[in-house]
C-alpha cells in the first residue's frame, strides 16, 4: 500500500505568505498606475493640450475661411474631445452657398473642414444690381458695386420667379464650359412661345432657344459652331429643329459707319 506524503502546516506558511505579497503588490501597482491615469486623464483636460490645435478648411470658393470658422464655432480654445461632427455640419449647411460638409478629426487634434458649395450658374440683374443666383434656384445677398460677375451668364428681363428657378435647374445641368461660353440670357416671351429665350454669346454669336429642353439643346452648340466658318457670326435657332442665319453684314457697315 502506498504511503500518503503529508505536507506540514509550517511548511506551507513560507509559501502563503510570498503569495498573499505578491497578490498585495499586483493590487497596489493597479491602484497606482488607475490613480496616474485618472491624474493624467485630470490634467489633459485642465491644460491646453486637450484644445484643437489646427483647423483646416477646404473646397469653399465664395464662403471665406473667416466665415465657415465663426459659423462652425470651432476656435484653438474649443476641446477637441467636446467637437460634435453632426452639430457643426449642421450649422454649416445653413449656409446658403454650401451643399454638403464633411469633419474630420485627425492626430494631434487636428480637425479638417471639407464644404462642397452650391455652383453660382448666373446672375440675375435687376435695377443694375447684380443677385447671385446657385444651382438650386436660390437667390444670394446681391454683389458689391465694384464687383462683376464672373464666370457665369447674366440674367435680366425675367419676371417669372417660377420659370427662373426651372433656368437655374437647366443650367446646372450644362458642363462649365458651355456656361462660360454664355454672356447674358433674356427672357424674350411672345404669343408663340412664353418662356423663349435670347442668350448672346461670348464669340458674337447669338442663340435662340427656350427654357424646356434648354440644357439639352444648348449642349449641342460646340458641335454647331465647327460646322460654320470663323469669321461667320449669326443666329442659331435651337427648337424642334436647328437652323443658323447669318448676321446681315450691311447692316452691321452701317451701324459701324454710325459709330
């Protein structure tokens, strides 16, 4: 029969005790390194390492830096862990020009603006004020005397709020080089045709059309000035069907003789 090996009590207490010290140790080295964190944790917020550090805005072209910073509400005293993305796109897309904003935070509390704005695609002329007029019908604050417009037709003699909405939706459907190509669009309504159009051109030339189809119809005008010579300038009729007439040159003497 096999003898049982009996372990005395004062054998083991040596050993009970280097564990009951261990366990001890490990417990005080968690409370320190939780207490050094939560100080650490107390003096990042309470210095300035916890505010933003830089701010960077991109994609705005009409909106000014200062303007997208103040209506964001974002400043280097702002905590960078208090930033709520949602609050601030929110607040920027009240902002008549801009169509979408996108936060992004980055290290060391670095936060990115990136606004994407509505495309200006003309200006509406009233009383020799020039209103700037988006993509999505809006209207903005009118321009400064001493600024023009730029890069976008001008629009007068318009009446119909409606159809001018239904202009700007049409003209945001047309590629940035047609739309530069544009000088000025006037309504020029009659009995045949309400919403007929007369848009001089930046070459000289002059396009009748109207506001249905418009983007369609005026897409094609590349196209239709090579097929004529360069020193040929005249009227393009874009409807049903497509015809060009060329200025009367003897008229055009005479009014330079005027001159």
């Amino acid at each position: 029969m096999d003898k049982v090996k009996v372990v005395k009590i004062e054998d083991r207490i040596p050993k009970l005790k280097e564990h009951r010290k261990q366990k001890a140790n490990r417990r005080l080295i968690f409370y320190l390194s939780f207490f050094f964190l939560l100080l650490m944790v107390v003096v990042y917020f309470q210095s300035d390492l916890s505010h933003v550090k830089k701010i960077t805005v991109s994609g705005n072209y009409f909106v000014t830096d200062d303007e997208i910073l103040k209506k964001s509400r974002i400043s280097t005293n702002t905590k960078y862990l208090n930033i709520s993305e949602d609050s601030i796109q929110k607040r920027l897309e009240a902002i008549s020009e801009i169509s979408s904003v996108a936060i992004e935070k980055k290290f060391f509390n670095h936060v990115v603006i990136t606004v994407k704005e509505y495309q200006r695609v003309g200006y509406f002329k009233k009383d020799n004020t020039y209103y700037p007029m988006l993509q999505n019908g809006k209207m903005l604050e009118p321009l400064n005397k001493n600024e023009r417009p730029v890069n976008a037709p001008v629009i007068v003699s318009w009446k119909e709020p409606e159809q001018l909405e239904t202009m700007a939706q049409e003209l945001q459907k047309l590629p940035e080089g047609i739309i530069h190509r544009i000088s000025e669009i006037t309504h020029t309504p009659d009995l045949d045709n309400p919403s007929k159009l007369t848009l001089f051109m930046t070459d000289g030339n002059k396009v009748v059309t109207s506001i249905s189809k418009f983007s369609e119809r005026l897409s094609a005008y590349p196209s239709l000035i090579s097929e004529i010579k360069p020193d040929e300038k005249g009227t393009f009729y874009l409807g049903i069907s497509t015809r060009f007439e060329r200025y009367n040159r003897e008229v055009t003497e005479e009014k330079n003789e005027e001159n």
